[in-house]
C-alpha cells in the first residue's frame, strides 16, 4: 500500500515516484497492483464461481442476501486467513472443499511471490538521493495519504459485494 501512496502522490504533483531512496516504476507498481489485487480477485471469482453453478448453492440453508453473505465471508475467511464458513452453509461438500482450499493456498502463497518480486526489483537499483520534490515517508502528510489510500482501494474492491450480501440484509431486517 505504501508503494502504491508514493505512486498515487507522484502523480499528484507529476513526479517521479521514490520509496525509500529507489525510483518506483511501471514494474514496481505491477508487482504492487498485482500483490492488492490477488486477495480480492480470490475472493470475489470464487463467490461468483460458487454462486453462478447449480451446486453449490444447493449448500446453503439460508438464500437471498445472507446466503451470499456465508459463501462471500467462506472465500474471504479462506483466502486470508483459516478457512471458516458459517453455520449455515455446508461447506463439506467436494466443490466447497476444493475450491477453498485453493483459495486458502494461492491467498497465501500468490502475495508472497509478488512482494518478494518487489522486493527483489527495489533491491536491485541503485538509490536516489532525496530532493526536495521527495516525499517524505515519516509525516503526518504521508500517514493520511497512505489511510486515504487504503480505504479508497479497500472500499472500490469489495464495496459491491459487501453491498449484495450483509448490507441488503441488514437493509431488509
């Protein structure tokens, strides 16, 4: 997310992007944007997967709104962190069992391979030294532009699910 503040901002006063002492660049933020994306794209594929096919919603006891919401947080919990689903989807099926558990192994591994990739790519230019068009990384300026950023990225990627499933029932309770 930071690398991705820094990149937001130099395109704010129209610099060259530095983090750290090294330029950001188009690889950089390719291996940035695919690391924030990976997650969601998990998440979110596999609820759609899970919800466009016959079967599994036929693993749900609740349908409407709280059933995508049990699909949606089953996804969610596998691809960032334990795999928990809900009370009311049976999620011992061949078709909830297998594709969480891919959730659960690429949301691991994925991110993993992207920020080393980065890290690698940072790693191997030479520094920069710091201007005074140069964001400094350790203000209050650059702390609420990071917040912004994370919010702004959170909410656009799972704002419309999160809008067709807890949001409509708690709309409709």
């Amino acid at each position: 997310m930071a690398v991705i503040a820094v990149f937001v901002a130099g395109l704010m006063v129209g610099r060259t992007p530095e983090y750290l002492g090294k330029k950001i660049g188009a690889r950089e933020i390719k291996l940035a944007a695919c690391y924030l994306l990976i997650t969601p794209a998990l998440v979110l594929g596999f609820t759609a997967a899970a919800m466009a096919l016959p079967t599994p919603p036929a693993s749900m006891t609740n349908t409407g709104a709280h059933g995508f919401s049990e699909v949606l947080y089953a996804y969610t919990s596998g691809a960032n962190n334990n795999g928990s689903a809900f009370a009311g989807l049976d999620a011992d099926t061949p078709w909830f069992n297998t594709t969480i558990g891919l959730a659960m192994l690429l949301g691991r591994f994925l991110p993993m391979v992207f920020v080393l990739a980065l890290a690698g790519s940072l790693a191997e230019q030479r520094p920069v030294p710091a201007t005074a068009g140069t964001l400094a990384t350790h203000t209050p300026l650059f702390s609420g532009l990071l917040a912004a950023t994370v919010v702004i990225i959170a909410g656009l990627t799972y704002f419309p699910a999160l809008a067709l499933g807890p949001l409509a029932e708690g709309l409709a309770s």
